[in-house]
C-alpha cells in the first residue's frame, strides 16, 4: 500500500505549537509535492487577536510583519486591521519565515483560509471541501510543560475521515 498526500490541511490556532506543526506539514508537503492549505478558525472574542499575534510574534515584529504586508499596514496605520486579517497574516509569515530556513525545502503552493464558526466543524468541512488527504495539527502546552491534546485535537482525530498528525510542541 503507497501512502500519497496530494493537499495537506494545516491548521493553527496561531500558538508557538502552531509554529513547530507548520514545520512538520511544510516538510510533508515537499515529500510529496503536495498542496498546502493553511486554515485559521476564529471562535474567540475579535478583540483577543491582538494579543494572540503579540504573543506569537512579540510587539516588535508584529509591527515588522504588519509593515510588510502591504495591504495589512494600510488598514494597521488607520487602526483598522480586523480579526480576519490578523489571521491572515499571522498564516503568511509562517510560510515567509520558512521560505529561507536552511533546510533543503520551499514552500509549496498554498491557500490561507480564515473561517468563522466551531473549530472541529470547520476544520472537518474544510478537509472535505478542498479534498484534503492529511490534516496536521499542534497540540497545545499543557499542564507543567508538557504537551497536552485538547478537545478540539480529540473531536478531530474522532471524526476525520482521514488521518490526523498531531505535532508536540517544541522545546528547542
């Protein structure tokens, strides 16, 4: 039996353990040539995203990331940068920042969705919509730094249809 992935559902709920699973779909994608969809599903409160890209990127690089999108920045200098948008580029510099890592691999064409709904839903719909044949997910740091499977991980790996790869976080 040959294991062939043709498009591969990353999702992220755009955590540090985001980052360590992007890496892993990244490499899995140029295994096999695959196609690379990067989802976000926004279930939170708009006004905490804010915090979740200080968080991932820090305050000063998320004013770098924002500079650097263009159409991001026109919307960050009139205060107006939405929820969605956040996501969106949060999505986008995970794929820039692995396009000059040392590793002999590029990112491979890929599609950032940004969604609304419940998490497990969405992410089910959308590996169903876009034919996806893996989904990559990371789990979460848990209780005393230790890696931890939340209920959304749970309800996916439960109902998927196709296989599921949960990715530890990193302690690098």
């Amino acid at each position: 039996m040959s294991i062939e992935y043709k498009t591969i559902l990353f999702t992220s709920n755009l955590s540090a353990a985001s980052r360590t699973a992007f890496r892993h779909a990244l490499l899995l994608a140029n295994q096999f040539d695959a196609k690379l969809i990067l989802l976000h599903v926004m279930e939170r409160s708009p006004s905490n995203y804010e915090s979740y890209m200080i968080g991932l990127f820090g305050q000063e690089r998320l004013q770098q990331v924002l500079k650097n999108n263009t159409e991001e920045a026109k919307h960050a200098l009139v205060g107006k940068v939405t929820p969605k948008q956040m996501a969106r580029t949060a999505l986008s510099e995970f794929s820039k920042e692995n396009e000059t890592g040392e590793e002999n691999y590029v990112v491979p064409p890929s599609q950032i969705v940004v969604k609304e709904g419940g998490v497990v839903e969405v992410i089910l719909e959308q590996a169903a919509e876009k034919k996806c044949d893996l989904i990559v997910m990371g789990a979460s740091e848990g209780l005393l730094s230790s890696s931890s499977v939340g209920g959304n991980i749970k309800s996916v790996l439960k109902n998927s249809k196709i296989p599921v790869l949960v990715v530890p976080v990193s302690h690098e």
